[in-house]
C-alpha cells in the first residue's frame, strides 16, 4: 500500500520546528496541554507561522483558552449578563456559577446546542439561555442587563454593521450598566469604536492590554475597553 502523505504532515512540521533549534519537550507540553483546544496541526502550523519564543508562544494559547475568566473577573456575582457571540457557552457557564443569569446568543446552531449540554452538565441550565440570533437588532427590550459582553467577536462583524450592533448593546443596558469588549488591538479600530459609543450614551471608563497573543498572523495586545451607559 502507497504511503498516505498525509500522514507525513505532523512529522515534517515537528522536524522543520525542531531544525530551527525549538526544545523538542516544550513543544511536546505545548501539544498535551493544548491540542484539546486547538488539533495538533493547528497548535503546530501556527507556532511555525508566529516566529516567537515557545514560551511566548505557550502563553499566547494560554490565555486565549482562558480569557474567559478574565472577563468573569469583571462581572459581579448575580448580576443579569448578555454575552454576544456566546459560542460554546464557556463564558455564559462561568457567570452562570457566580450566580448570573446570562442569555448567550449566536449565530451558530451547532455552537449553541453545545453550550445547552455544557451549562446542563455543570448544572446551571437553569441560569443559561441560548439563542440563536442572527440580526444585529438584538431580541430584548430595553434597560434589561447589568452587563453586555462581546468576547472576540466584533471583530469578526462588518464595520458597517459596528454601529448599529454597538448602538443596541447601549440600549439593552441597565443606566450605569457596562459594556465589555475584549478583541485583538490589531483587527479592531478601539478608538473608531469609543467614537461610536460615545454618540450612544456610553463612556469609557477603562481599557487596559490584558496579555499579548499571537491572533490573526501578528503578536499583538488582547485589549479589554469597559464602557458605562450613562443615565
């Protein structure tokens, strides 16, 4: 039988990864603590593509599987959550055992009958709702969440479609209820944003570099902008 190239695929990108001097063991411990999240092609092919240090590297996917609990660090216990972009449900899970009660939307139906089973499993169904929504026109009424999340997500949203999405997030705010956005600094124009928030009633009360990660082909700041609806 004819040899699959396929097969050779992994092995050539760990010999090209180990030629340019890398510490084989790391990369092996890159690989069992991370190939759950990302296969083992993906971890591997974008290392190769990022040039940086292991370690550097390391603390990239990191923080990128654990931004979650980064952002639930900033929400109180038992408040009322609208995480945008929810996608399996991670975030909305981790609230959710702070006592939240949070509603996850989005576009994907796989994604979301993933977070049903994942919330049903840490048993806090009944403090999570998902939803499928797709307009930028969001489905709640007016003054209704403490806090409005979007994690990684607007930056994979049209620009023309920034304000309007960011314009409903203000509206189903609580007064003095917070608006979070934590995206790549390379692919999202914070500053165009602020500009947006601020003819909708909202003002930035803080935005800080939570790590530096390697997103999009370039090393870059995972910024995090908080932004409060005023009364």
């Amino acid at each position: 039988m004819k040899p699959n190239i396929y097969n050779f695929v992994l092995r050539a990108l760990k010999e090209e990864i180990e030629e340019r001097g890398y510490d084989s063991r790391k990369i092996k411990t890159l690989i069992k603590n991370y190939s759950w999240f990302l296969s083992e092609y993906s971890l591997l092919r974008a290392f190769l593509r990022s040039k940086l240090p292991i370690d550097k590297y390391e603390q990239s996917v990191s923080f990128l599987v654990r931004r979650h609990e980064a952002l639930a660090d900033e929400v109180d216990s038992e408040s009322t959550v609208l995480d945008i972009g929810c996608g399996l449900g991670i975030l909305a899970c981790i609230l959710a055992k702070k006592g939240c009660r949070v509603y996850g939307i989005d576009i994907d139906a796989d994604s979301l009958s993933v977070a049903k089973r994942l919330s049903k499993m840490l048993r806090v169904e009944k403090l999570c709702i998902f939803q499928k929504v797709e307009s930028n026109t969001l489905p709640f009424e007016t003054s209704t969440f403490h806090y409005v999340i979007l994690s990684w997500t607007l930056h994979d949203i049209k620009m023309e479609n920034h304000e309007l999405l960011l314009s409903e997030c203000i509206r189903v705010l609580k007064p003095e209820g917070r608006l979070l956005i934590l995206d790549p600094e390379s692919q999202l124009n914070f500053l165009q944003v602020q500009e947006t928030l601020s003819k909708h009633s909202a003002k930035r009360i803080q935005q800080k570099a939570l790590q530096k990660v390697y997103a999009h082909g370039a090393f870059t700041d995972a910024l995090l902008a908080i932004y409060q609806k005023v009364r």
